[in-house]
C-alpha cells in the first residue's frame, strides 16, 4: 500500500523508526504514533518506502 502523500510517508517512515528502535516511541506524536500502534513493521515499510516524486504535501492537495 503506498503513500497518498508526502506527510503520510514521513510520518510512516518516523513510526517505522520507532518500531526498529532508532528513536523512542515517546518521541511520535499524531499519525506517526496511531501508525507505530495499528501497524506491523512490513506494513510501514511498504508506505514509508514510497517514492515522494509527484505526491501532494497532503493529502487532498
């Protein structure tokens, strides 16, 4: 599944970080922290690892 949006991919690829304990799940705040929650770490991985080229900043955009 890959990203709609740039924000949706940066926020995967911070919950993804968190998952593999390169920074503290005390540091996620908003959609990085419900990710880190509802999200295995192969799920992340596909929305983090989406190419940014031509994505809107947000969704809707």
């Amino acid at each position: 599944m890959p990203a709609e949006s740039k924000a949706q991919q940066k926020a995967a690829g911070a919950a993804l970080a968190a998952k593999r304990g390169e920074m503290k799940v005390g540091d996620l705040v908003g959609a990085s922290r419900e990710m880190y929650d509802s999200m295995s770490e192969s799920e992340l991985e596909d929305i983090a690892s989406t190419d940014r080229k031509g994505l809107p900043e947000k969704k809707g955009d």
